[in-house]
C-alpha cells in the first residue's frame, strides 16, 4: 500500500531500476493510466516538478505505440488491396 502523504515520482514508479528502453510500451501505458488516474482522484501525490518532465516517458510510449497501430493498419489495408 502507498503511503498517502509520499510524493510519487511518476517515471520511478512505472520504470523502477529499469532503463527505459527496458520498459514494455504497453506496461508504461498500463502504470501511466494507473498512476494519472489515482492522481487525478487525490489517491496519489505526485512530485509535481517530477510528473511534468516524466511526461515525456508517457508521450515516447504512446508515439511508439501509434507507429505499432499505424504498421498493422498498413498490412491489412495492402493485404486487403
């Protein structure tokens, strides 16, 4: 259980020990979800100064995951051609 008075910090607690690049897109987006939404709804605290930099973690995921989506619309629309 997270202390509710600890100011989280939003990149550690999604990538831990990890480098980055050994982070699953997919698991960032799960514990970004995760993490905003109990922000937004006072569960968490987040280090404010923390959260606005360790956006661009949340922004490389979803840019990553848009190509992924954007290859697999390609193959099936020349699949379907």
């Amino acid at each position: 259980m997270t202390d509710p008075e600890r100011e989280l910090n939003f990149a550690r607690e999604i990538i831990g020990q990890r480098g980055y690049r050994d982070v699953p897109t997919d698991e960032v987006l799960r514990e970004a979800e995760r993490l905003l939404n109990g922000w937004m709804a006072g569960d968490f605290r987040m280090e404010r100064p923390k959260l606005y930099d360790h956006y661009a973690l949340l922004l490389l995921a979803l840019l990553q995951k848009n190509r992924e989506l954007e290859m697999r619309v390609e193959a099936l629309e020349q699949r379907n051609a």
